[in-house]
C-alpha cells in the first residue's frame, strides 16, 4: 500500500471532476478523498496498490470529459486509515 497526494490544476471545478474522481477510484478499489480548494484546484488524497495509483493518476491526468486539466502534482504521503473513496468538504 501507498499513498499519494495530488494537485490537480486548470478548469477542475464545476464540471463534475470530483464525481469523475471519485468513480475512478472506486472502480480501480482506491480509498481516500477528493476535495476542492479555494484557490481552484482541487486535491486529492489516494491510498492503494502501487500499480493501482500509477493507473489512477494517469487518468488524473486526462480528467473528466469536461474538465481541462493542466497540471497533475503528485506527493508521497504516508498511509493513514481510510475505508472506501469520498468527496470532503471545500478548504
């Protein structure tokens, strides 16, 4: 198991991007969350096999068929507890 953070930047917000997330993660069996920023962006917190991430960010990187991503940042983050893959509250 790994984790990873990311932060995904260009037009994210308002055009389903965290719905999209959210179901992509589920179907590849990914916990963790996915939450706007105030700033635009939106985050994203990501848990499970290597092989699986490296599947999810890739298609991080595509995005919803709406949105228009234009940059994906990804960090090593530690594991902590997470059970199944939600949307969280804007910060």
């Amino acid at each position: 198991m790994i984790a990873r953070r990311l932060r995904v930047t260009g037009r994210v917000q308002n055009v389903f991007f965290r719905d999209w997330t959210a179901e992509q993660a589920r179907a590849l069996g990914i916990d963790g969350w996915v939450r706007n920023r105030s700033d635009g962006s939106v985050e994203i917190y990501a848990i499970g096999a290597p092989e699986l991430i490296e599947t999810f960010v890739a298609r991080c990187h595509e995005g919803s068929p709406a949105s228009r991503v234009a940059e994906v940042v990804i960090e090593e983050d530690e594991v902590r507890p997470c059970e199944g893959f939600s949307k969280i509250a804007t910060v």
